[in-house]
C-alpha cells in the first residue's frame, strides 16, 4: 500500500485522476450490489468527488443519497465508500471542484458545472479506514 492522504493512498488517486470514469454501484437490501453506473470523477487536493447532472431521487443518485454507502472502481481499484452529500453548501470547495472538471474534461465539463449539477457534489470517502 502507498502513502495515505485523506483517507485514500497516493497509488488510489493516481488511479481516480487517470481514469476517465468511476463506475459507483449501491448494495440492494439484501447486499447485493446494484448495476455498475459510470459517472465522472475529479479530485480536489485528497478528496475524491463526482456529480451528477440534476438532483434527484432516482437512480444511482438517489439510491446513493438513501444509502450513504456506495461500492467504486476504476481501473487499478475498487473500494467501498462513504459518501458525503456536499451539495453547493461551501462556495470556495465547489468552485474548486467546477475547475477540476473543466481541467480533466475540457468542452464536456459545461453539463457539470451548471448550478443544478454543482448541488449534487458528493465526496468519496474510502470505508473503513
């Protein structure tokens, strides 16, 4: 294992910035995990987040949001996590998240800047550590 920062090793957020997308399922009741949906993925400092285009109850969202749990992976890693509904509550972390998608993702980034997608901001936080 790597050094750990926030929670994550330093190999593991290598892993989050190379990869293009994470894919985030949440357990069903009786454990199983749901369908692998793939959702874009930036790091700010040791924080890993995503977002997604509009908030709502459905979904990989709001399955997400009810649980609070989440199973994600990317190449090079798979992890269980904590999810943190951050939403646009703090200006200057949301800021600073709207400029890590718009470094990773360039053009495709305006979808995930928008006011409605800048209030699903969630943070991973690896489980168990």
């Amino acid at each position: 294992m790597g050094e750990r920062t926030g929670g994550w090793e330093r190999d593991e957020l290598a892993a989050v910035d190379a990869a293009a997308e994470l894919e985030i399922a949440v357990r069903r009741d009786d454990g199983a995990l749901r369908a692998w949906t793939p959702v874009w993925v930036v790091r700010v400092d040791e924080q890993v987040l995503v977002r997604s285009w509009y908030r709502r109850g459905t979904g990989w969202f709001g399955a997400v949001l009810r649980s609070r749990h989440a199973r994600v992976r990317v190449p090079g890693l798979e992890a269980d996590v904590t999810v943190d509904d951050l939403g646009d509550a703090d200006p200057v972390l949301s800021a600073a998240v709207d400029t890590a998608y718009r470094a990773k993702y360039r053009a495709g980034a305006g979808s995930m800047v928008t006011p409605e997608a800048v209030s699903t901001t969630l943070r991973l936080v690896p489980s168990g550590r």
